[in-house]
C-alpha cells in the first residue's frame, strides 16, 4: 500500500496556500491535547489563532459514538456527514496541522485518509510555519469552518479493514506468542516510564504498563525537541526510527533494522492519537502496510483490568 498521506514542508506550503484555481487548499486544524493538559483545541480555535481558512477538525466529535472508549475511528456515515457540514468537496487538498506541532495531527491526517480523501498531506510543522512568517489569523470566528455546507462529499474507499486492528485480535496475537515472537512487531508511542508501568497514566483510575511483547518506541525521540518536526528526509527518519527502537528495548541497529524489514509492524498509544505520529515515522521512513491499534493502552487496560496477566508491568 502506498503512502495515506505525505509530509508537506512549511516553505512548500505557505505558496500552495496562496494559490488559486478550481482545486482549493483547505488547511485543518485538529489541534487536541491530553486530558491533563487544562486546554481545549476547540476553543483555541474558535478565539485565538489559526492559519487562515481553516476548518477544526475535533477528533473528539468526529468519532465512533457507540464506543465507550476515546475518539475511536468514526464510521464512513458520520465521517461524509461531517465532512459536508464543513464543506469540503473531494477536490479539495486537505492540509492538517496542530499548534502544538506534530500531536495531534497525524491522528486526523490518517483519519481523512482512511476514507479515501485523495489528496491529504501533514504540514511539517506548524512552529516552523509560523518562524518562516506563514499567514496566521488571530481573533474570534464564529464556526468551525468558514465554508458553506454542502451534500456532495463521498468516499471512494474504507481502508478501516486494512488499517485498524481490534481487541480481539489483539488479545489472539499476544495469547499465541506473536507478538513475543517478533512475527509481528508492535510499538508503543507513550513515554518509557507509562509503558514500564512506573510513570502513572494522564487518565485517573487507569493502570500504566504495557501489552506483552510490545516494543516501546515514544513518539518525542522522533521529532525535533524544539519545532516537533519529523526529519524530512527519509532516510534521516529512518535513521532516527531505528535508533529510538534500539536506545529503549535493548537491541542493535542491525537486529531492529533487521526485524523492521521482515516483520508486519502495528503501533499504539493511549487512545491512539500518538500512534499515529510513531505509524507516520515509520511509513515515511519507508516501511509499508502498518496498522494501528485503535483502542490503544486505554482499551487494553479497561477490558483486561489492572490484575490480568495480559498487563506487563518492568518495575
């Protein structure tokens, strides 16, 4: 499978921006922080700044609503009805960001094209957009989108099958050793301390630790410390992918290079928003047919309980 969606640097997109023709270029802001962050992207969006024509896309209300779990994918009905609440046409390129830099966006990027949006791309990043002087429009608006509603939005294809792995399937791959095996290679995006159970979840209540023979792999050592940007060349990304892998699970370059490029590889996180920023790492390092593990640590340790031996814990 080809790329979902590409990397779209902020000095090639500040032109793009200001250019017109029948195609529109759609910036979409899908800025979401976690839960004990005390911030709200929604409202950020409605009253401080954001790149001009932007839609905010919340990956809090665009969601699977029979899931008790945190914004799940949404089915293709609600993904087309919000869609055409904001407008958008399948013309359209679609360019995602967030102002923290490379959060939260790659979750909305993958989410745009898991229903086939032709053409999405994740701008990288919005810190480096603003130090380049992007266009940036500050005060109130009214809506989520400056654009008038319309009925003509569709999916040409529902890549969920391809793209999301369930529960279940989960719990089969770690019962029959897969996992532990390394058949299938499976990475945790939250920081080390969560997934060695001693660092406590942003969410009360909820155990930290990890599902047996995943790899912890966290997002920040994949992007820039300072702008949140990924390296732009693949080749630096996977330099940078294969190392982090090594520095937090004990194995030489060699045996993850090695393992990366013969093995299936699927990621999480804690709902699996962060997975998707160590998913794009990966497939924009060149690595193929990734899937993403939607319920993530919060599914996993919910439906487990805190006492199952199906939660790892390296105290």
């Amino acid at each position: 499978m080809s790329l979902l969606y590409k990397l779209i640097t902020p000095r090639e997109f500040i032109p793009l921006l200001k250019q017109t023709g029948a195609n529109r270029v759609i910036p979409v802001d899908a800025t979401w922080y976690l839960p004990n962050a005390g911030r709200n992207g929604k409202e950020e969006f409605l009253t401080q700044e954001r790149i001009p024509g932007s839609i905010f896309f919340d990956i809090d209300g665009i969601k699977d609503t029979e899931s008790p779990f945190p914004h799940m994918a949404p089915s293709k009905e609600t993904f087309v009805k919000a869609l055409n609440q904001f407008g958008i046409l399948p013309s359209d390129t679609l360019v995602v960001y967030d102002r923290i830099g490379n959060f939260s966006a790659p979750r909305c990027a993958w989410t745009l094209a898991l229903f086939g949006h032709p053409d999405v791309r994740l701008l990288n990043s919005f810190n480096v957009y603003k130090d380049l002087n992007g266009p940036i429009e500050q005060g109130p608006v009214k809506g989520l989108s400056p654009y008038e509603p319309t009925d003509k939005y569709t999916v040409s294809e529902d890549l969920t099958q391809d793209q999301i792995v369930s529960f279940d399937e989960m719990t089969k791959l770690v019962e029959d050793g897969t996992f532990a095996s390394g058949k299938i290679q499976l990475f945790d995006a939250r920081s080390n301390g969560r997934f060695k159970g001693v660092d406590p979840e942003p969410r009360p209540g909820l155990t930290s630790g990890h599902v047996p023979g995943a790899q912890s792999l966290p997002f920040v050592g994949l992007l820039d410390a300072t702008t949140k940007q990924f390296p732009s060349d693949p080749a630096a990304m996977k330099e940078l992918v294969i190392e982090t892998i090594s520095k937090y699970n004990g194995k030489t370059k060699e045996q993850v290079s090695k393992d990366l490029a013969e093995n299936q590889i699927y990621t999480m996180c804690g709902t699996g928003v962060t997975g998707a920023i160590i998913k794009t790492a990966l497939e924009h390092a060149g690595y193929k047919n990734i899937k993403l593990y939607d319920g993530s640590w919060t599914e996993w340790a919910l439906r487990n309980g805190n006492d199952s031996p199906l939660i790892a814990k390296d105290l």
